[in-house]
C-alpha cells in the first residue's frame, strides 16, 4: 500500500504490524498481499481485544471495515489452539443473508489458508442441504460461515459435528439478524455451544433486542462504538462543531421531494446524468424490482446502460450472478431490494438512489452505507412524496442530515413510453399491476406508520408513475377509497387483449384461455341440466324383518284406535250400524 495510505481520513495512522498483542506472520503478509496495512478505527479498537480473548459488542457506521475487525482475531485465536480433527468445530461465524455470508467467506479465504489443517465451509440457502452434509461428512468442516437457518438446520442433522472445542462465535449484523426473525435458530445454535468461548458481537445500530442478546451471548463483554465525524460547512474541526454521524463521512445525503407521478421521470434524468457512473437504486418489494428492471432497458435512453436485478426471490445462483457481475462494473445500474442493503462490500459505488424509503427506518443508514466506503466519498439520493416531508427531520434526529435538491426542469416525460412498452408485451403490462400492487401493501407495513400513512396515499397519481394502463381494482382503493385523482386510464385498449412478446408464452396464454373457456361452457351446460331435470324419486331400501314388524305393530295399533272411537259413536247414537260397518271396513260380515 502506498505510504500516503494513512491520510484517507477513514484510516488510523496505526499499522496492523504495530497492534498489541502482535499479529502472526503468516497473517501480516496476506494483508500485505492484500493490499491492507493501515487499521480503520473499528480494527485498532477490535482486533486486540478479541486476540486478548475478551468478548466485544462492537457499534461501528457501515463501511467501517468490520469485517476485517473479527475475521483477523478468528484466525489468530484459532492458530493458537491445537490441531483440529476433520470434523471438530473451532469457530462459527453468522451473518443474516447469503451474499454477505459469501462476501465474508471470500474475505476470510487468504487468511484461513494460512492455518493448517482448518477446513472452512459456507452454509447458506438456495441450494440442497444434503449436498452440504455430504461435503462436509467427507471432507470435514473446522470453521463455519453462514446464515442462521442454514447452520442450525446442519446442526441439528449432524451428529458427527463436534463443538465441544469450540473457540470463537461471531454474529455479524446482529440487529439484522434478529430484525429478520432469527432468534429462534440463533438461539438454538447457541445453546449447542460451549459457554467457555470468545464472541463477538457487531452491528450499525444497538437495538434493545441487541442489546438482550449480548446479555444471553457475552461474558463481560467490552463495548466498542466508532462514529463518523460529521463537520459542519465551514469544514472546521472544532470541539463544539463535531457531532456524532451513524452515516460514513465521506458520504453527501440529498432528498427529492415530487409527487408520485413524476418519481419515475426524475429517475430517468439522474440516470442519464450519471451514465459513467456506478449507482444502486433500492425499491420496496421484489415485484417493483422485477417490473422495473424489465421496463427500463426498454427506454430508448437507458438503451446502452447496463442495468442489473437483484431480489430475494431470485435462485441463489442467479442473484450471485448479478452481484459478481455488477461488482466487476466500473460503470453500471444495480436494481434491488434491501437484500443487498446491508454489510455487502461492493467497489466503486459512487451513487445510492432509494426510490422507495425503506420500511424499517434502521435500514436507511445501511442503504447509504453502500458508498462512501472506508473514506472514499459518495452521494445518496432518497425521493419522497410531498406528504412525507416530516421523514427528513425524523432521520436529523437519528444524526443522519440530508440537504434538499430541486426537481429537474429537464427530466423526459418517459410515461408515454412506458405505457407503449406495456402495450406491446403482456410481460410489461402485469409485472407493472403486480408491482403497483405490492407497493400498495408494502406501504401500509411502513414501521413510520405516522410519517407514511397508506390511507394518504393518491393512488392515481402513483399509477400514472408506474405508467399503467389502467387502474386495478383492490380492496384498499374500495374499501378505504385512496384518491384516483390523477389518473388517466388509456381507453383504447382492452387488457384481456395484450399479447405476449415471447411466442411461446403467448401460445400457452392461449391454452389457458381455452381451457377456463371451455371449463366455462361445461359449467353453464351442467346449470342447465341440472334446471329442466326432474327430481330423481330416492329409492327406498328393503326393510329389515325387525323394522317390518315395527311398523306392522304401529299399523295396528292405530287401526284399534279407530275402531274404538267408531264404537263409542255408535253406542251414542251418532252413526248406526251400517255407517259404523262401512267406516270399519266390515259390512260384508253384515
């Protein structure tokens, strides 16, 4: 590295050559070979404290080089301790999603080789978790990297696994983690662990669920909490001027403020400003990216952009596709969700674009986090809606400051073509109702409920962004009548009408709509049989002999009856004899 390294303000003027305790040999030269040789903050305060086999619960800003901070001291503890066997577990390391679990495996590769004998394997979805038993029943497993569901599922089918010599535990992105819902598995991963062990705990934000499982998880443990510095304009470091900043301080935060019709067409004209640069542009739901990254490259000024999806929803194998390929980009569009919001370390990004304002507020800060990355300087840009003004002081408060910027003036009316595009392909048109769909009820789950209150929501205006065609019908524009005010349906078009661009979904389109025709016409012609027929007469089973007597007796004891009354009638003169034969059924006896 060169020597001028320690002036890139997010760097220490500390050499990972001079903590204390030392680093090991092997270590120091792979992060020569690596290119590492000045410590950030968050490693000068992290790295000897876990090699000193103290517990840390660490709070740095994103981009702070955390991983570094404990995949350093997980090496260093664990050339320290004896050989392991194939199958003996020395340390674990759990991280909320895949990509960032194959990021800190790609991380931890030059310097895990440089122990002997110590096997490290990556555990996460998206692929069959036999293939991971097998792998690891041949060819053993020392240290394990993964996602939390993955790892407890392997721990729970995997009796040969031994953690009884376990040396170090490591939850990264801890408030993620449980944010996701995996308290469950990690505290049963946990329990399977030797209570005798380092850990380390990190995280951008220090929640009271954190902060509860550094109770369950730690041992006296040492908190560690590194800021950004955030100067104010006249650049001067004064004692009274510098305040805490939970985003890095390289990193200039902007918000457009545009009604819903126009967000897609401001988009449009940031993009075409920036074509030589690499940006990521976060949206709400997996469908929105779907829609959008199919809709854009149809726009004639996007045409030599490279633009690239990334969703939750993806296999696995496509969505490590797209993030190798985009960070093999100098210049290029990332399309995604807010699984590639946090810990993800991707070169070069110089724009953040957040379309939609996360759910959770917390996850703004990880959004930015993308650029500005160990002192390197970024932008980030978040649009709003004018009734969600209050959301720019609500992230002042949380030490996060953003500056307005002005609609552009020059920015292409792209809705005509968008509307063209949907038209012509029956792909476009229902990945935009299903996009506009799911952006509805995403909203109504905004954890800022009262700065994004859905039932504000102009729906007609926010169709008119999407550019569709005509309104659908939801129970949240019935029900709860959001305004439609805005919106102007295209009129010479019937949906039912839109063909696909692809021949061969179209031909089954066509199959299907045959068949429900069909099932149709058969249906109406059961109706109608079932209306002229007569009702079929029940047949009538054959009685058993208990049951003939029954009835037998039943029929005889009425006759009695009846022939009773007719007596007492005729002994009191009201009929005779021969009316009173005739009604008994005995005249001929007469």
């Amino acid at each position: 590295m060169d020597s001028n390294a320690n002036l890139n303000k997010a760097l220490t003027s500390t050499r990972f050559s001079d903590l204390t305790p030392p680093l090991s040999q092997p270590v120091l030269e792979a992060l020569d070979r690596e290119a590492f040789e000045f410590c950030t903050p968050v490693q000068v305060a992290t790295i000897p404290l876990l090699c000193s086999y103290k517990d840390v619960a660490v709070d740095a800003a994103t981009g702070s080089g955390k991983t570094l901070a404990f995949v350093i001291p997980v090496v260093e503890i664990l050339r320290r301790a004896s050989a392991p066997k194939p199958h003996q577990v020395m340390g674990v390391i759990i991280s909320p999603t895949r990509e960032l679990s194959s990021q800190i495996f790609k991380v931890a590769e030059p310097f895990v080789s440089t122990l002997l004998n110590m096997r490290p394997v990556l555990l996460v979805g998206g692929a069959e978790v036999k293939a991971d038993v097998t792998k690891i029943e041949e060819e053993g497993a020392n240290l394990l990297i993964g996602t939390p569901g993955r790892l407890n599922d392997i721990m729970e089918r995997m009796d040969i696994l031994d953690f009884r010599s376990l040396e170090i535990l490591i939850l990264d992105e801890a408030d993620r983690l449980l944010d996701m819902g995996f308290q469950k598995q990690i505290n049963s991963i946990i329990s399977r662990l030797p209570k005798l062990r380092r850990t380390g705990l990190f995280s951008a934000t220090q929640t009271e669920a954190v902060e509860e499982l550094s109770k369950a998880g730690l041992r006296n443990p040492v908190r560690v909490e590194v800021r950004a510095e955030v100067k104010t304009s006249n650049n001067s470091l004064s004692s009274q001027q510098i305040t805490s900043a939970k985003t890095p301080s390289g990193l200039h935060i902007e918000y457009i403020e545009c009604e819903a019709e126009k967000k897609s067409s401001q988009l449009i004209d940031i993009l075409v400003k920036n074509k030589t640069r690499k940006l990521i542009i976060y949206f709400m739901t997996c469908a929105c990216v779907d829609y959008w990254g199919t809709v854009l490259p149809r726009l004639s000024v996007l045409k030599d952009f490279s633009l690239i999806s990334l969703h939750g929803k993806m296999k696995q194998v496509a969505r490590e596709k797209a993030l190798d390929l985009f960070t093999s980009l100098s210049s290029g569009i990332l399309l995604c969700t807010d699984v590639a919001a946090r810990g993800l370390d991707i070169p070069g990004v110089d724009c953040i674009i957040q379309y939609d304002p996360p759910q959770d507020p917390n996850v703004f800060v990880h959004r930015v986090g993308r650029t500005a990355r160990m002192g390197r300087q970024g932008s980030a840009i978040v649009f709003l809606l004018p009734k969600e003004e209050a959301y720019i002081e609500f992230l002042r408060l949380r030490r996060v400051p953003l500056e307005g910027t002005k609609c552009s003036d020059e920015a292409p009316d792209i809705i005509p073509q968008i509307r063209a595009a949907a038209k012509r392909d029956r792909d476009i048109m229902e990945k935009g109702l299903r996009a506009f769909v799911s952006y509805v009820r995403a909203y109504k789950e905004h954890h800022c409920s009262y700065i994004f209150r859905w039932k504000e929501l102009e729906i007609g205006k926010l169709g008119m962004g999407f550019g569709l065609l005509q309104l659908p019908s939801i129970p949240e524009v019935k029900h709860y009548s959001l305004s439609i005010e805005g919106f102007v349906p295209v009129e010479d078009v019937k949906l039912d009408e839109i063909k696909f661009k692809d021949k061969s979904r179209e031909k089954q389109r066509k199959k299907n709509l045959e068949a429900k025709r069909a099932a149709k016409e058969l249906e109406q012609k059961q109706k109608k049989l079932r209306a002229v027929s007569k009702p079929i007469t029940p047949v009538t089973r054959k009685k058993t002999a208990k049951q003939r007597r029954a009835a037998q007796s039943a029929e005889d004891a009425d006759e009695l009856a009846n022939e009773y009354r007719l007596l007492k009638k005729l002994k009191k003169g009201k009929i005779d004899e021969n009316q009173y034969a005739k009604l008994t059924g005995t005249e001929d006896l007469l």
